[in-house]
C-alpha cells in the first residue's frame, strides 16, 4: 500500500494520499488548495491516478483543494450528504463506501465539530477528521457544532473501533502525527468525561477565537461545484425535463457514470447503459465503446450521474475527443428527481 501523510504549515492541516499500488489508483483526504501543486507532483512522483478527493468536513481554517483538484486531474470530488458546498460529483453517507481500485473506505457519520462531519475507516486506521484529534477534539462553537452530537460520535461510534486502530486526525497544532483509539482512551483530556452534560459543559466554555481563514475559507468552501453553466452555454446540457421528453426514443441513449453503490442507493433512469465515470476515458479512445456507440449516429449520447458535475467534465471530454453528440443532464439524477422523472431499480 502507498500511503503519505502531508501536512500544511500555515494550516497545521494534515492530508492523506492513499493508493494500493504504484501505477495504480489514488484518493486523497482533506487537501489544502496551497499544496495543490504538490500532490500532483507527488501523484507524477509515485506514478498514481489521482480519482477521488475526499474532505472529512466544510473547513473554516483552509481553503479545500477539492476544486483545484478536480479542475487538474478531473477526480471525483467525495463529501457528505449533509455538505452545504454547492456541487460535489458524490455525496456518502453513514455505512457507505467510498472505493478506488484495492482500496474500500468505510464511512462513519461523526457530527459534532460541524453537522457535515464525517470519519473514514481503512483496515487498522481511522481518519477522524476534526470529530478526534491527538489529545484533542475539534471545536463545536461553529458550523452548527454540537457537543452533544460529538459525544455521541466519539463515544457511541470512534471509541468503539478496536483499541489498536490507528488515529489520522485533519489536524495537529503541537506535532503529533499518529495516535491510536486506545491510547486516545486513555490519555485524552476531553475524553475523560463521565457524562454527555459533561462533555457538553467543557466544550461550551473552552471560549475560543474564530479561525484566522473562516470568513475567507467558509465561503470558498461552499464553492468549489464545478460551473455547468459552460456547458451549457456551450448547448451541450439538456435540463431534465428536456430528457425525460427523449426518453424512450431510439436516437437518445442515456450513459450512467455513477458507481454501482450510488446506482443501487437512488435508482437508475431507465434504459440506461451503465459506464463509470473511472472508466470514461478509455471508453472514448478510439476502439472504446463510446467510440464505437458515436459511430452509430445517435442524435444523443446522454451522460448523467448524481449531480452533474461527473457528467459535466464527461461531455468536455467527449467533445474533446470529437464525440460531437454528447450531452448531459443539467444538475444530474437530483435535477432528474426534482422534474419528477421515472426511476428504476435493477
Ligand atoms: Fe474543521
């Protein structure tokens, strides 16, 4: 396995780059725009596909890499489903997964430090993000914190991992890199509480200043989609309504670029062929079977997935690729909903 923790100095933000192999396929956890650079340097370095990036929480102290990211390596960009950010390609929730090639994450709803915060699990480790952190806990006086929902996630959901399970916190102000859930038990200071009113009582008189970046990060964080309106400017977007009138006809042909979780978790517009957006883009070279489907003339090749950001970067790259029939569904199966389109299960 190939991992790497990477750290901020100005943020005191730690990242994570994970991958199964060299050559193979990579995610990364909480990246920090100023060090965008860096990652894909790194990523070139070992060789690595860089298809998901991943953030714990809305942060308040950094601006996200999740853009920057998305824009240069075209990745997936993973939040919670509980996120304010206006666009991300996938959203998780508790007990799902989030997968790259020989790697599964686990994920873990943990609330508390912010209402979107979320704890991912990998063999004998767990990113805790700002819910536990070496000897600390993250703060729970913005962002609709609350410190009885992080009680409730540290004690009810992060304590009860085995005791041996590695700590990878989002953060760490005095040097300390790793920990374990066990070691956290023990010696934590805010975990030796007897009571959730206790917990609760310590959090709201800890009186702490805003973050330096929060009124900069917050809102820049809550805007990182990816802006459809080029696409459609460019006449490439059909609206869901616009669709759901194609649908059925043999000129349209609709491509499903989510992951099969996701396909299983919110239904499948019907009639739809199912490609991975990871796979898109050898689909399009020529021999792969978009190119092989373009060659049929069909009037439309229709991309969607969840929210229209995958399917927004998957037209660019068949037009690009001079697929001139292909278009996508403007704001993805969520728009699809909201128009009342017909849904199926497999
Ligand atoms: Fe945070």
């Amino acid at each position: 396995m190939i991992f790497r923790q990477l750290f901020d100095h100005t943020s005191s933000t730690y990242s994570y780059l994970i991958a199964s192999r060299q050559g193979g396929e990579a995610l990364i956890i909480d990246p920090v725009l100023e060090r965008v650079d860096r990652y894909i340097q790194l990523v070139r370095e070992l060789d690595l596909k860089l298809v998901k990036a991943v953030d714990t929480h809305l942060h308040a102290d950094h601006i996200t890499g999740l853009g920057a990211l998305r824009e240069r390596t075209h990745c997936i960009t993973v939040m919670g489903e509980q996120s304010g950010v206006d666009v991300v390609s996938m959203r998780v929730a508790d007990g799902d997964r989030v997968d790259i090639e020989g790697v599964s994450l686990g994920v873990i709803y943990t609330p508390g430090h912010t209402d979107d915060s979320y704890s991912f699990t990998m063999a004998d480790r767990v990113f805790t993000g700002d819910t536990l952190l070496i000897r600390g806990t993250g703060r729970t006086d913005f962002q609709n914190g609350d410190p009885r929902a992080q009680y409730e996630s540290l004690f009810g959901r992060l304590l009860r991992l085995p005791d041996e399970t590695f700590v990878y916190p989002a953060h760490d102000y005095k040097g300390d890199t790793v920990s374990t859930i066990g070691e956290e038990r023990a010696f934590n200071p805010r975990l030796q509480v007897r009571s959730v009113d206790e917990y609760a009582d310590l959090m709201n008189s800890l009186k702490l200043s805003d973050p330096k970046m929060m009124d900069v990060a917050v809102p820049a964080n809550m805007r990182i989609g990816l802006a459809q309106e080029t696409v459609a400017r460019n006449g490439w977007a059909l609206s869901a309504t616009e669709t759901r009138d194609l649908l059925g006809k043999p000129e349209t042909l609709l491509i499903d670029l989510r992951e099969g979780s996701e396909r299983d978790k919110q239904g499948i517009i019907p009639n739809s062929l199912h490609l991975r957006y990871q796979d898109l883009r050898k689909n399009l070279q020529s021999g792969g079977l978009l190119h092989q489907l373009a060659a049929a003339k069909p009037a439309h090749l229709v991309f969607y997935c969840a929210f229209g950001e995958r399917s927004a970067m998957a037209v660019q790259a068949a037009q690009d690729a001079g697929l001139e029939a292909a278009r996508h569904i403007h704001g993805g199966l969520q728009a699809w909903k909201l128009a009342n389109g017909p849904l199926t299960r497999q």
